[in-house]
C-alpha cells in the first residue's frame, strides 16, 4: 500500500468575488494515511463494437433468401458551408447502393422475388442489419423489409415506399401558444402530424399477394411520435418515413 505526504497552500486569487465565495488560502500541512489499493478487476470491461471485418480472400458476398448487401453511403464531414463536424454530431447515414440481393422467399406456394436490384440507391431502417467492413468500404447486411424505400433522386420528397412504408411530410410545429405566447425552438412541441406523400404497395399475405395500406397520399394522419426515420428534404421541409402501422389516425 503507498501512503502520501503533501504540504502546501492553495489560494484562489483569481476568483472573481461572488456573494458567499470570497478568495481565501487553504493552508494543507499533510494528509496521513492515503492508502488506495486499485484493484484492475474492479473496472468494468469497455467493448467497442465495430465492423465485422472480411478478409481480403473472400472476394464476393452473395445474400441468401430475403436478405440484402447494401454499400453505405460515406457519413458527411462537413457542412456546406465547409465546417468540419466531429464525430460525435456526424448524421448516421441511413442510405447507400444494393450492390448484391438473395434468391428472395417463398411465401405459401409463391416464390416472392427482392423487389429492389443491384445499383437501387436505398434508405434503410436506422439501426437494421449487420456491418460488415468488405474491399475497403462499409456495408450493410440486412433483410428486404428493413428497406424503408427507394431514393430515385437527391431530394428524400421523391423516396418510392416499400413494403408497408408510408412517406410524410411533417406539419410544421406551432410557433406561438393558443394565448399568443411566443414558443422558442427548444419550447416548440414536436409536431406528430403531417400529410402522406407517398405510400407502399402493402405487406404479402400469406399467398404471396400485396395487401393495399389503409393510408393513402394527401391523407393528413396522426403518427406516433418516436416512430420511424426522419429526413430533412432539399426546401428544408421535415419528412418522415414509418410502417403504415405507426400511423394513428387519419385527420379530416
């Protein structure tokens, strides 16, 4: 065991003076016993989780029944005004390239083919998937329904649902109070309404066929709040992309 002596003065002159903090000296003439035993095993383990890595002899991937591979959009370094971002406020992507699909299933007596190829740009569900790190680049592993939709444009106002998704354009969140009361952005209520812009062709039944969506486009609906993906569009219009489930209500 180590024990410490230490004498010494610690003054805070450089303290401005506030009601109740005065600068003062602390005279410290020593400390007797410090006996600290650190014990390595006390310490919880900290596990990083990356990328499953594959090794540079394997040189292809092919994905089996429903699943896709996915090559990941590269995240954004920096603003458009030129700002580096850390990475600790870098935007996750949720988008990248198929650039290799399985078989597809076979649901009762129907074989379902992937309804998405390779070189489909896609958007993806946020934390969907495996990770793979494959010929130098981040990829994604994941099942067909985790695909959220098809992005045929640079614009997410043009993304083509699939499956169950529905695209929604959020309501811009009130500014003022029903008393007149001016809200800041912090005091401004996330908004869980909007207006359906795009819709799926529906989830397979159990032979095989597309079951239609009870939400369609121009329907103003009421979604539930911590539900899908949000995306802001070119305009700066928020977007939202969710399962025909998470929506509530249709507003008239």
């Amino acid at each position: 065991m180590a024990t410490v002596h230490f004498s010494g003065s610690v003054t805070s002159r450089s303290l401005q003076s506030f009601d109740g903090l005065r600068p003062s000296t602390v005279r410290i003439s020593s400390v007797r016993p410090c006996n600290v035993a650190v014990n390595q095993r006390s310490f919880r383990e900290l596990t990083v989780k990356a990328a499953n890595v594959v090794a540079p002899k394997y040189t292809s991937i092919n994905p089996l029944a429903d699943r896709v591979l996915v090559k990941i959009k590269t995240v954004e370094e920096k603003t458009t005004g030129g700002i580096f971002l850390p990475t600790t406020v870098q935007t996750k992507p949720q988008g990248g390239e198929v650039v290799a699909v399985g078989e597809g299933k076979t649901i009762g007596n129907n074989k379902v083919d992937i309804s998405v190829q390779s070189g489909t740009q896609v958007v993806y569900s946020k934390y969907a998937g495996t990770e793979l790190e494959f010929n130098g680049s981040k990829h994604l592993l994941l099942k067909e329904d985790d695909l959220v939709g098809i992005l045929e444009t640079d614009d997410v106002k043009d993304l083509k649902p699939l499956n169950d998704r529905v695209l929604i354009k959020v309501a811009e969140a009130e500014v003022e109070t029903a008393g007149g009361l001016l809200l800041t952005e912090a005091t401004k209520e996330k908004p869980s309404i909007g207006t359906v812009i795009a819709a799926g062709p529906g989830l397979l039944d159990g032979e095989g066929n597309r079951k239609p969506l009870s939400v369609a486009p121009g329907n103003t609906v009421l979604y539930s709040k911590y539900a899908g993906n949000d995306f802001k569009g070119i305009d700066g219009s928020e977007y939202i992309a969710l399962r025909a489930s998470d929506v509530m209500a249709v507003l008239s």
